[in-house]
C-alpha cells in the first residue's frame, strides 16, 4: 500500500497529503489547486507545467519526483520544456515536495472591470401621491 506524502503547492500555498505515486496534475485537483489541463492529463496541451520548488524541511531535490517518462520525453520531442519544468500530468509524487505552479500554467477565473457609476434616471413615476381630504360618512 503506497504511503502518504505532503505536497506544498507554490504560490498558492495549498498544502495537503496525497498518496506516494499520485501524478501531480492529480494532487493539485485534490488540494483545490489552480493547475491548467486541457487535454485532461493526456500530455499533449503542455499547459500543466509545473517546476520543483523548495521550503525549509524540504529541499528540492529531482529524486522526490519520478523520472521523466515517454509522455515528458515525446512532448520534449515536439515542443520545448523550460529547464527544470515537468509536466504536472505525466509527473509523480515519490516523497515530500514542494511544486510551483508558474502564471502561465495557473487556471484564473475570469474578472471583468469597469468603472462604476450612477446613471441618471429621469424621474416621470405612473402614479402619483395625491392628498385627498374626504368628508365623514352621514
């Protein structure tokens, strides 16, 4: 049975236990983690590129993820991977680790700005307050 291990995510400092071996693409699903995939983990997009970060207690050494794989080394073939980039989809988690997910690779939801004002309204209201002074009943 695979064991636990923590996996720190960069910058949006999710934190969380995953079982060892899980890809990464798959522990940032599970922390709630903003990591673009498009092709669903096929590892052919190249959008879940992630880089091997680093925090006190864990160094970031190349041998707590897995090797590079086909699907790394045939994306490698038809587009280049930045130095010391992975591919979050193709790329496991063997021990604790800390994963930084650069701009380019993070899911942001839409914001639309614009400036805020009060339009002018004409004020002409269909009914109107009238004070209307009725005698008493006989």
């Amino acid at each position: 049975m695979s064991e636990a291990v923590d996996v720190s995510f960069m910058p949006s400092g999710r934190r969380g236990k995953v079982l060892a071996g899980a890809t990464v693409l798959d522990a940032a699903r599970t922390l709630g983690v903003d990591l673009d995939s498009i092709c669903g983990g096929r590892g052919i997009c190249g959008r879940c590129q992630v880089e091997l970060g680093e925090r006190p207690g864990v160094p970031a050494d190349t041998d707590r993820l897995s090797e590079r794989g086909p699907v790394e080394i045939g994306y490698q073939g038809r587009r280049q991977l930045a130095d010391g980039r992975r591919l979050g989809c193709a790329t496991r988690v063997l021990r604790d680790v800390v994963v930084r997910v650069p701009a380019s690779s993070q899911v942001h939801r839409q914001v639309v700005r614009k400036a805020v004002g009060r339009p002018t309204v004409p004020v002409d209201p269909v009914v109107q307050l009238r004070y209307v002074e009725v005698p008493e009943p006989t």
